[in-house]
C-alpha cells in the first residue's frame, strides 16, 4: 500500500469534480457536476477566497479530445487529466491514489463526485485515506456565506428529513450528488482554459484487486435517467393494471415510464422506475405527472425537467405548483382521451 505523508496547509480556494468516463467517452453526470461546482466557485470567488477557480480531474484510457475540450466550454476552468491504462475500468486503487497525489499537491478546498456506482466506490475509500469527511447522496450543494463552509444537502430516515452537513475541520470538503439532479452549463464557443496533463507516479497505479468483465441485466424498459420524455404514474391510479396507461401515454410519447415511491410500495410497478429522493432523478425535456400529489421527496426527483404536464383530481396538489401545465380532472377520463388526440395528430401529419 503506497503511504502519503499527511501535510497541514491552507486550501487553495479551488473546486474540483471528479469527471467520469466508460471507453474512453465522458459520461453525462461529468457535464452536470459543472452545473455545481461552477455556482460553488463563483461563491467562494465573491467572498474573495483567493484560488477560487473551478477543475475538474480526469483519469481515463484513449480519452476523447472533444469530451475534454468539452468539459472546458461548460465551465470549467482547468482540468488535470491522466490517461493509463490502469484507468480504464475505474478501479479503486489507482484512481483513489492519484485523487490523494493531486489533491495533496494542489490542496483544493471542494471535491465533488456522481452519486454513481463509481462514485459511491471510490469517494469513501478516498475519504479514510486522506482522512477528510464526505457528505453522499447530496441533493444541495452550497457556500455558508459567513464561513465559506460547503453546506451539504441530504435526505435521511428514508427521505422524510433532509440533513444538513458541513464539515468544519477538515479539507478537502467532499461530497457526491446525485446524477440528473442539474442540468449540464451550455457551452460557450469561444470559453478558454488550462488542460494539464499529469504524469502519475508508476506505483500509484497498481492495484491488488483484478478487472475480469461486465455482465450487465436486461431492462424492461428505457432507462428512465437518460430518457427525454418521462410519464409518471402514482397512487391515484387506484391500482398496478391502471398503469397500462401510462404504458401507452409514454408508448405514444415515445418516452419512459416512472412512478411516485407509493406505487412502487404498493407493489404495482418496480423499484427502478421509483422517481424520488430514495428512487432516481430524472431530468427529462418532459415529465407528465398522472395521479401524483408532489410530496417534497417526489419533487426532489424531477424538479429540473425542462416542462412538467401534471393531472390530478385535487386542485391543491403540491404537484401543481411546480407544473407549467396542469390538468385538475379525473385521469381515467383525461389520460385516454389525450392519447386519442395524439394519435390523431399523428395520423393527419402522416397523411399530410
């Protein structure tokens, strides 16, 4: 195991994301970790914290110039990239000790991770080894203007509390965010920064624990995180065969189907399409609500789709109040009928 020797300085003022990649191509959640980490810069910038400037790591095999060059439009204002093949596969050990090298050369005061498979991984073994604190699962991120703390968001006892965490007395400040929840900075032609490639110390990049494959499970249906239109269903479906139709409004939408924690626990569709602060967050261009009341744990999950399209019979449905258009009616009258309509619309264009 290689030793680091533990240094006490002041942090440089700078935040870091942890960009991901899968053959040699960055993954969404590496764009969207921009979304916080440029807000967080740009704070501790205001509060005159000097080094207040956003980078972002990556470690990778045959990285992609565009995606790197990406990262830079979207935001970030310096990147420190190490390509080997030791990366490829994102392998504790390797990545976990450049991580500790880097941040112990360049001392940055935020360290900011997905809330993905490799993120849950590698973060907390990063944390013992520092040692520092490590905020998961955050659903907020943000700068204590009196302090400068990052002020970390969570939800606890099964999503019913959302926690607040600061980590007062230790450097870096970490946490990991969950994917989907911001939406990636566009990009800006003509944005400028400082691509620095490191070469990572040979004995960093061993590692006791072997590559061997990836079985993957089928799906039953579209990945609800990537898709670009979600329908979602909830308790006021009444029952799991009501929600054929949210089958065929998504079918004919061409988008997922999602559901509120309630109808997951009533056992009328599975876990992986629970939307929620204990499901997924989504982040689609559309997102149709059916008989959902919108309790503060749902809305967590898709607050930043770009059009949310609600129905529900009560008019004072939390739900309606994040809605750009809401239906108040019954959606066993209304659901029907809009699909209708639609494929209507269709079979005019077509004959047009």
């Amino acid at each position: 195991m290689t030793a680091f020797a533990r240094e006490e300085s002041v942090a440089s003022g700078a935040v870091w994301t942890v960009a991901e990649q899968a053959d040699g191509r960055l993954s969404k959640v590496s764009y969207e970790l921009l979304a916080w980490g440029r807000g967080l810069a740009d704070k501790l910038a205001a509060m005159g914290r000097p080094g207040a400037e956003l980078c972002s790591v990556v470690l990778g095999a045959k990285l992609e110039q565009a995606d790197l060059e990406e990262l830079i439009l979207r935001g970030a204002d310096r990147l420190y990239v190490a390509e080997s093949p030791a990366f490829e596969h994102a392998l504790v050990e390797p990545c976990s000790n450049t991580l500790q090298y880097l941040i112990r050369l360049h001392k940055p005061e935020i360290v900011v991770a997905g809330a993905t498979s490799m993120g849950r991984t590698l973060m907390p073994y990063l944390a013992v080894r520092i040692p520092t604190g490590l905020t998961a699962d955050c659903t907020g991120l943000d700068i204590d203007e009196e302090t400068g703390h990052l002020v970390q968001t969570r939800p606890a006892v099964g999503g019913n509390v959302l926690a607040t965490i600061v980590t007062a007395r230790h450097r870096p400040q970490m946490a990991t965010v969950r994917p989907r929840s911001a939406v990636a900075p566009p990009l800006v032609a003509d944005r400028r920064g400082e691509m620095v490639n490191v070469n990572v110390p040979e004995e960093l990049l061993q590692s006791r624990a072997e590559w061997l494959s990836l079985h993957t499970f089928p799906k039953d249906d579209v990945n609800i995180q990537d898709a670009e239109k979600v329908v979602a269903g909830g308790r006021g479906l009444k029952k799991g065969e009501n929600f054929a139709l949210i089958r065929e409004l998504a079918g004919i939408l061409g988008g997922a189907v999602g559901a509120s924690r309630d109808a997951v626990d009533r056992g009328w569709i599975s876990y992986p399409h629970q939307i929620g602060l204990s499901g997924k967050t989504v982040s689609p261009k559309l997102y149709v609500a059916v008989g959902i009341s919108g309790s503060i744990q749902h809305l967590a999950g898709m607050r930043t789709a770009g059009r949310i399209a609600a129905v529900n019979t009560d008019p004072e449905a939390q739900i309606f109040q994040v809605a750009d258009f809401g239906v108040v009616g019954d959606l066993f009258e209304f659901v029907p009928a809009l699909v209708e309509e639609i494929r209507q619309r269709k079979s005019r264009k077509g004959h047009s």
